[in-house]
C-alpha cells in the first residue's frame, strides 16, 4: 500500500450510497503533510511536462491543487460553481452534475486566466463518474490551452469516470484507486497499480454526466 492508501484504510470512513469519507485528512481537515506528499507524487508523475497553470474546482480541489503547485512552481485556477445562470463578463461555462450534491452546478472559468498558450494539469480529491472532470476539460478546451494531465487523489474505480477519461487518451494519475468498499465491514479494496492494465482496457460507450460548454 502506498502512503496514501494507508492513511485511507486509518481514517476513511465507507458511507452508504459509495460514498467515501476522507474529510479528517483531505477535503475538510487537511493534513497539510499528507498534501505535500501528494504534491511530491504528481510532480514525479508529471514530470516530463511542461505545466505552467494547474486547473482545480472548489472547494475539495483547492487545498490538494495549491500544496502541488508549490511542487510545480506554478498559479492555481479554481473553477467556481455557481447554481445562478445569471452570469456576466468574459467566462468559460460548463455544466456539471454533482455526484455528491446531485444537482447541476455551473462551473466557471474567467477567460482571462486560461489562454491557448497554457499547459494544464487538472487535480481534484475525487473521480467517481467524471463529470466533474469532464466539464473542467471542456473548459480547458474552450479556451485552447492544453491538458497536458489529470492528477486525483481518490479515483473510485468502481465507478466509470476513470475508464471514461483515460479511453479520452489523457494521462490520469490517480494516487489510490479503490476498487471496492463495503459500508457494513468498513473495507476498502484498492487496485494494485504496479500491475499492468488489462481488464480494464476497452471500449466506453457510457455517457452518464449532463455536461455541456455553455459559451
Ligand atoms: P464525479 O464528477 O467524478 O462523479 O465526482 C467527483 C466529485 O464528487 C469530486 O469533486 C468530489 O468532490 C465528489 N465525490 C465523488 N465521490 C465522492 C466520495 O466518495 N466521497 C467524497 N467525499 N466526495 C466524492
């Protein structure tokens, strides 16, 4: 188990309903040299491109995406989610459904902080269906920056956000994948990493996010 698989396994809490609970470590309170750690980690995995901005969405994103970028050198861009349509000024706008909240959030961008000549990674605490990351994507694209890759802490592997966004053809690193979790038992099954993907592999048809570039 790697660091941060052990720290879930410690203090994770396995909710009804596939939820996860990490908020005594990662998304409520945060263990700052957990985070670091983290930072350490994308920055290895990520080391051989050329990231000038990294892309995160509030408010889980924020804490996680401002220790990497200390590891990167490099700004910060939250996206904000706005359930008002009544939006003005030069934005980049995405629709997101949320996984936790279930409702549909706008997420927005100012266009002036994301320009074509930018190299993006995009972080965030978790990927369940990956709508969240889809709509950062499409913002990304919108404005004709690059993802240059895609960092997460938790992925659900059991859920299909991952197999979504890595048959995409982009480069996902996810620090703990769990492939399964039993609410009653409290178990929490991670995918072993070090092995080469293979049944996982394939084609995704699925399309389970209503999301959508407004602009
Ligand atoms: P997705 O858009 O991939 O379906 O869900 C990703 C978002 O939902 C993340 O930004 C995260 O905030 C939230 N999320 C999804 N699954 C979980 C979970 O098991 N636990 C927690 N704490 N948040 C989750």
């Amino acid at each position: 188990m790697n660091f941060l698989e052990e720290r879930i396994v410690k203090d994770g809490v396995v909710k009804e309903g596939n939820v996860l609970k990490v908020d005594s470590f990662l998304n409520h309170q945060m263990d700052i040299k957990l985070l670091d750690q983290m930072g350490a980690e994308f920055k290895r995995r990520f080391a051989d491109k050329p990231i000038n901005k990294i892309l995160t969405i509030e408010a889980s994103g924020i804490g996680i995406a401002c220790i990497a970028a200390q590891h990167f050198n490099v700004p910060v861009v939250f996206a904000k989610k706005s359930q008002s349509i009544n939006l003005d000024g030069d934005m980049y706008v995405a629709e997101v459904e949320s996984f936790t909240h279930k409702c549909i959030n706008h997420v927005i961008v100012a266009q002036k902080f994301l320009s074509p000549e930018d190299h993006v990674l995009i972080i965030d605490d978790f990927l369940a269906n990956g709508c969240a990351l889809q709509g950062l994507i499409q913002i990304v694209q919108s404005s004709g920056a690059t993802v240059e890759g895609i960092g997460i802490a938790i992925e659900k592997g059991f859920q299909s956000g991952g197999r979504i966004i890595r048959n995409l053809g982009f480069q996902l690193e996810s620090l703990a994948i769990v492939d399964g979790m039993n609410a009653e038992t409290g178990e929490i099954q991670f995918r072993d990493q070090s092995r080469p993907e293979t049944e996982n592999a394939g084609e995704e048809k699925e399309e389970i996010c209503r999301s959508a570039t407004l602009d």
